[in-house]
C-alpha cells in the first residue's frame, strides 16, 4: 500500500504583508523538522477568494485565519479540520459557518516571545510615566516626573494563556510579585499567587498593574468595568494585549481622564481600526499601538506552520490533535 497522502489547503488572507504570507518557501523551510509529514502533503495555495475556493474543493485541512466561511461544508465537503494561524477565535464566532464534525485548531504558542517583550515594555513605561512625559515633550515642557523601580510592584495577569505566560515572566523578568488568574486553577511557574475569575475582585485592589491577557469569551467580555477599576489603587496602571472588549473602553478612558489611573498601555482597542473621530485618541497618559504587540515578524508564520505540521503529523498518526479550540469556552 502506497503512502498515505493528505491534501491541505494553505490559505493567506488577501492583501497581507509578507510576514503574514504562506507559501512553499516557509512551508519547506518548517518542514525540515518534519520530513517525513512534509513528503505527505499534497499542498494548494491561495490569497484570495477564487483561489481559496477552488483549493479548498478536496482539502482535507486548511490553514488560514481570515477565510471565507461562507457555504463551507458545500465548499469542501472533504474537510476534516482547520489549522488557524492566530490564538483568539472570538472573530470567526457564532460558528454555525463550521461544518458539522470538522474541528478547529489554534496556533496558542506563537505569541509568546514577542508578548514577552511588549510587555516589558510597557510595564517599564507605565512605571516611568512615559505616556504622561511624552505629553510634556509634545507641549515643549520641561517638567519632571520621577519614578522608582519595579522590584517589589505586583502585575496581576489575567489570563495565563501564551499570552499571559509571555506577560507573566516579563514581570518576573523585572522582580515584581506576580498574581494571575486562571480559569483551570493550574499553578504558573512565573506566578506567585493564582485567583480564580470569580475572585478577580480580591486581586484587583493588590495590582500596582493589570495585564489583560485572555481570550474574548461570553465569560470575559468587559471583565475589566467601571467597578473592578474602581478596585484597583489609585495610580495603577492597566495593560491590554488580548482584544479591545476585554475592557469597558468608556470606563477606561473615565479613568485616564480623571486621573484614577495612572496609564494604560493598550495594544488592542473596541473598534479595529480605532476610527479617527473615537475619544480614546485623545485620552490621557495613554499609550496606544495598532495590534502589533504579540507578533514577531520574521518568526510568526515559521513558527505556525511548524505547529500546524506538528498537527498534521498526529492526524496521519491517529494522535489526538493539539490546541483544539473547544467550541464551548471559546478558546
Ligand atoms: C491575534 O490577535 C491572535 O489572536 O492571534
């Protein structure tokens, strides 16, 4: 019996930049560390809808992110599960698009590094004032805010994901107490402290800082409102690299401006892209970057796609598949 051939369908979403691109360079180039699932691949490419349409006729799994989801089981009736190139879901729900039987995977892992240094970044920031002393550089104003160190700071991060790990040893990484929260209750090795969601509330008023690090769920959409950030102490600083509606943004930004706070460092926002004419702009002491946080450029879709062969490989091996998104939690 000849051996098992597997058709997959790699689908780049249109108009990407190239780090986001699949195509055979990256996939041999991941595929060195899995020859032998590599040689069994029967691969098609696509990047934009004709395409996507034709290649997935046969697939029997499909890597992508943002693919059509129209009329997919009539589509590709032959497909058995999808690879995504990304960690949260919350964009492809309700899933009554996904076929019956077919499973989705995530790619959970692969923003781990890059959160770690966004992090840093903007824990080290938050705790120099750097929002409120660019604001005196742009107002030509010498005026001194000084600051002490971190050591001895608690995070609390919420969400012990890749993400949350990522965030979590960064604030090891600076001598800070670090509390988390987690649903499954599962001890970190960054963490010192673990709370379950129902006892956010305990751990808010000990934050110097909160990282949101969670998927976008029923369960953790505004998980961070007017009242939990009434918990935090004054002049605490809120970090957001998970999706913009983990947080009420009108709260957040009454908080900045009324000094409750004493930044944010957002990477994620409600909507994307942020329009012009949106208040948040123009919040105080807040700095804001455009969803780039957690994405590593040269190692992103390398690093996906060794996952998804890592996936592959098991499927041909009858092993159960990693990172199943259950359609349940949401994650
Ligand atoms: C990016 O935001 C992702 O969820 O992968």
């Amino acid at each position: 019996m000849g051996e098992r051939r597997v058709r997959v369908h790699l689908a780049t979403d249109p108009g990407v930049p190239w780090y986001y691109r699949m195509d055979r360079e990256k996939l041999e180039a991941a595929g060195r560390d899995f020859p032998d699932t590599l040689r069994q691949i029967e691969a098609s490419w696509s990047d934009e809808d004709e395409g996507f349409r034709r290649g997935v006729r046969d697939a029997e799994i499909l890597i992508g992110w943002k693919f059509p989801k129209e009329r997919l089981a009539e589509r590709a009736p032959a497909l058995r599960w999808i690879q995504l190139n990304g960690a949260g879901v919350d964009h492809l729900y309700p899933l009554d698009w996904l076929p019956p039987g077919v499973a989705l995977a995530n790619a959970s892992g692969v923003h781990t590094g890059k959160s770690f240094e966004y992090v840093l970044m903007a824990l080290v920031a938050l705790n120099n004032s750097l929002p409120r002393l660019i604001g005196y550089q742009q107002a030509r104003e010498w005026r001194k805010i000084q600051s002490g160190t971190l050591p001895g700071r608690t995070a609390l991060v919420i969400g012990l994901g890749a993400v949350g790990s990522g965030a979590a040893r960064a604030a090891k990484t600076l001598g800070m107490r670090v509390l988390g929260v987690r649903r499954s209750g599962r001890p970190h090795e960054h963490v010192d402290e673990l709370f379950r969601p129902a006892d956010l509330r305990r751990a808010l008023p000990r934050a110097d800082y909160v990282v949101l690090a969670t998927p976008l769920t029923g369960e953790t959409t505004g998980i961070l409102g007017a009242d939990e950030l009434a918990l935090l102490p004054d002049g605490a600083g809120v970090v957001n690299l998970g999706r913009g509606r983990l947080i009420h943004q009108p709260a957040l930004e009454d908080a900045l401006r009324r000094g409750k706070l004493g930044g944010a460092f957002l990477d994620v926002a409600t909507p994307e892209p942020l329009p012009p004419e949106s208040r948040l702009w123009d919040a105080p002491d807040l700095i804001l970057t455009p969803h780039v946080g957690a994405d590593d450029i040269e190692r992103y879709i390398p690093h996906c796609l060794r996952i998804a062969l890592e996936n592959i490989r098991r499927d041909l091996a009858g092993e159960p598949l990693r990172n199943l998104v259950d359609p349940a939690l949401g994650y």
